[in-house]
C-alpha cells in the first residue's frame, strides 16, 4: 500500500509540474500587494506608485525563477526526471566527437 504524501510534498509537486503558472501568480499576487501598500502612501504620484509595484513585483518574479531553476536543477540530478531523461543523453562513456 502506497504512503500517503504530506500536504507540503504534494504542493512541492504541483510547482514542480506548474512552474510559469507559479511564477505567473507569484508576479501577480506581488504586483497587487505592491499596488495595495504604495496606494497606502499619501504623497506619492500615481506613476510612481505604478512604476514601484513594477519594480516589487519583478524583483519577486526573479526570485521565484531562480527558485524553480533550483528545484528543476535538484530534480534533474536526483528526482524521477533524472531516469525520465536519461535515455535521450548518450553514454558517458561515448565520445562522438572523436573517430
């Protein structure tokens, strides 16, 4: 009988299968909390309230790419997508470029 996966695996999971939707609601949910807390400052300019949000929200967007490099890195060297892929690298062994 299989164990049954913690809540925390199976949402590891799901963001290892769903990365640009992640990333994708990561950005958005960032730019909104930025957009919700510039808007909470009385004496800013509306443009610069935008061009901040813009600026949160892509600094958050390169830290959740360089995560999911990470997880996708870590998976390929020991997760299932190492066997996954293996049969389309060649044999360490074989060096094609020499005759």
């Amino acid at each position: 009988m299989g164990e049954r996966k913690s809540s925390l695996e199976e949402l590891r999971h799901w963001i290892v299968e769903h990365k640009l939707r992640t990333v994708g609601c990561l950005w958005l949910s960032g730019i909104a909390g930025s957009i919700a807390y510039n808007w909470s400052q009385p004496n800013m300019k509306t443009s610069v309230k935008i061009i901040h949000a813009r600026l949160h929200a892509q600094a958050l967007t390169l830290a959740a790419l360089a995560g999911a490099a990470v997880v996708e890195y870590y998976d390929h060297k020991s997760g299932s997508k190492a066997e996954r892929y293996a049969k389309f690298l060649p044999p360490m062994d074989v060096q094609p470029h020499k005759d």
